[in-house]
C-alpha cells in the first residue's frame, strides 16, 4: 500500500473561462503542485527495490491523474513516486501499478520509445522554456533529449546517455511480455546527476528547486498470438492515442507549458504550498504579460509598448501585483518586473524564455 504525502493538486483549484488576468487561458489561479527533496545520508543502490532503511524518511508523492481529466488512475494502474537528493545526485523511486507489464524496446538508441514509459521532465535551468526529457521502460532502457518549445513547435536533441552517467534499475513483481498472467507493478529507481553535462554545457542548475513533472504512458492494445500489439484504428489507420497520467495536473494544456509544471524544493521545509513565493508571483506575472503580448500581436499584428495597451485584447491589470515594463519593437519585446528591495529583476522575451538578473 502506498502512503500518499498531502500534496493538494492543482486539479482541486476551480476551473473558469478566463484566468484572473482576464485571459482565455486554465487555470484561473496559478497554484503549482510541489515536493519537498530531502537529503539522504547515503546513496540508495540503485536496483530498482525500495529497500526500506533508504526511502523510508522520503514521502510518496501525490497519486498521478489523468492529463485530459484530473481525476486519478484506477487502482491497477496507480503511479507514484519518492525522491531526494545525496551530493551531486537526484534519486527517484517511481512505482508503476500494471496488470500486464510489457517492454519491447531494449536498445538504447532508439530515438522514440514505442512501449509504456516513465517519463522524467526536468526545467534545468528555471526558465520555463527548455528542459531535460528522461524516458524509462519497465526494462530500465532509458532514453535521453534536451528540448526547446519554440512558437508553438518542439525542438529536440538526442542525448547520448552513456554520456549523461544517469543511473537506472527496475524491480518487477510479476513478469514481463507473459499475457496469460497477471502482474502486479513495475518499479524504477535512477539517479541523475546535478552537474550531468552535453556538449560541455551544464544541465541542471543547482539552485535549490526546478520546475518537474513526470508522466506515466500507457499505450492501448491487444494479444494477438502471445504477443501484445497496439491497437489501430480501423477508421484512421493510425495507432490510437496513448493514455497519459500526470503528477503536476496541466488543465488540459500540452505538457510543453512548462510554467504549469510541479515545483520541487531542497530542504524548504518551511514552504507554504496554498502562499506563492514571490519568485512564483513575479515568473506567473510575467507569463502572463507574455501570453497577452501574444493575443496582442495576433489583433494588431504588433506588439504593445505599455501594460495599458494590453486593456483591448481584456488584459485584467489591476490583477498584478508588481510593477511591469515592456521594451517592444516590432519583432520582438522583453517585459521586465524589478525588485529594488532585492536589488534584483526578472525578465521574460517574446520566445518565452524567463531569466533572472542580480543588479548592482
């Protein structure tokens, strides 16, 4: 049985036509679902067990949900993990329930993972615009891309993983690719390095928190002599869709919104998950401006100079609680909010890329 931690999902917040900016986006109020990571004392093995006097002082997280619905998975198919940090490492231990565990694809250069997969999403820097994408399938081949969102399209690089040295087992309580039987769960226990570099560039900023979210797959599909396939459409010819469970719920928007993802905290056992940060605040903030700038354009073909002209496409201004700057010319713009008491400021451009500037 699974001890869930009280993480209140996003899910529960109340959905709306517009948010509080008077946008047409979900959800109405931005309340990201969170972790805290904790320190081990010694690095966990990694094979795939939750040896218990390595993960007992790490909470479950809360249960996955559905990516269309919110609402959570049935029983057999519950998905959950734990995770925390030792040096340079993240470690996570994810359980998978399946009634029937099947993984065809056993090499690790494959580019696209055709089976049921654990999938690792990682803002490796905090700027809610590229991110580390980690797949898993029950027979722990994992598979490795950097991507970029870029003006409604995906970018991806393939990663070397041997490169990468993430290490990954899995624990199977039942069989794999045996239709006639009927399993239990899959496990998987990897670790990632903080400082895991590609092409001399550091991947994971080690600044105590990054926007997360992982993803379960599950993909439709039948036994037909033994062996499971997928099912096809008769109508379309094309594989049906697979089903997607989410820890950090997206409100029915593609999960390449990295601003809706989970945050997860090192040792803030103070933080308060129904209070934003103001760094939660001012990035919110600034996201929005963003998305308006965006409708703006698509009225005017021109992007606006000042938050007031942001009034005609219903941009809610009263609802900021920070001052906000915009520099646009007639390509590009930058919206930039500053914090005098900090003596610091954070900025958002038209591609969408967040960043953040210690003033002198």
């Amino acid at each position: 049985m699974l001890l869930v931690a009280s993480c209140k999902n996003a899910s529960d917040d109340v959905l709306s036509e517009t948010n509080e900016f008077g946008l047409p986006y979900k959800p109405y109020i931005y309340k990201p679902t969170t972790y805290p990571l904790g320190h081990f004392k010694k690095a966990p093995v990694i094979d795939g067990i939750n040896t218990q006097n390595e993960w007992d002082h790490t909470p479950w997280s809360s249960m996955f949900v559905s990516s269309i619905s919110g609402k959570p998975e049935n029983k057999s198919h519950e998905t959950a993990f734990k995770m925390g940090i030792y040096n340079d490492t993240i470690y996570l231990l994810a359980k998978i329930n399946e009634d029937q565990i099947w993984a065809l694809d056993s090499k690790r250069n494959d580019e696209y993972f055709k089976d049921n997969f654990f999938e690792i999403l990682i803002d490796c820097d905090n700027d809610e615009y590229d991110y580390l994408n980690i797949k898993t399938n029950a027979l722990g081949i994992i598979k490795g891309e950097l991507n970029q969102y870029e003006q409604n399209s995906i970018s991806n690089k393939n990663i070397p993983i041997n490169q990468l040295k993430i290490k990954c087992a899995t624990y199977i309580q039942g069989t794999v690719n045996k239709p006639n039987d009927t399993d239990q769960y899959w496990q998987l226990e990897i670790g990632i390095p903080v400082n895991l570099k590609t092409d001399d560039t550091d991947n994971i900023d080690k600044n105590g928190h990054w926007k997360m979210n992982f993803v379960r797959s599950h993909w439709p599909y039948v036994v037909i002599d033994g062996a499971y396939k997928k099912i096809i459409n008769s109508d379309t010819g094309k594989l049906y869709n697979g089903e997607q469970f989410i820890w950090a719920y997206m409100f029915d928007n593609p999960i390449t919104k990295l601003e809706l993802w989970g945050e997860v905290y090192v040792n803030n056992t103070n933080y308060n998950n129904n209070i934003l940060t103001k760094e939660q605040r001012i990035k919110w903030e600034l996201r929005n401006i963003f998305y308006a700038q965006k409708l703006h354009f698509e009225k005017h073909n021109r992007f606006a100079n000042k938050i007031a002209g942001l009034k005609d496409i219903g941009f809610n201004r009263s609802a900021l609680q920070y001052k906000a700057n915009i520099k646009a010319t007639k390509k590009h713009f930058i919206i930039s909010i500053k914090d005098d008491h900090k003596k610091e400021s954070w900025h958002i451009d038209d591609l969408g890329s967040i960043s953040h500037e210690i003033l002198k």
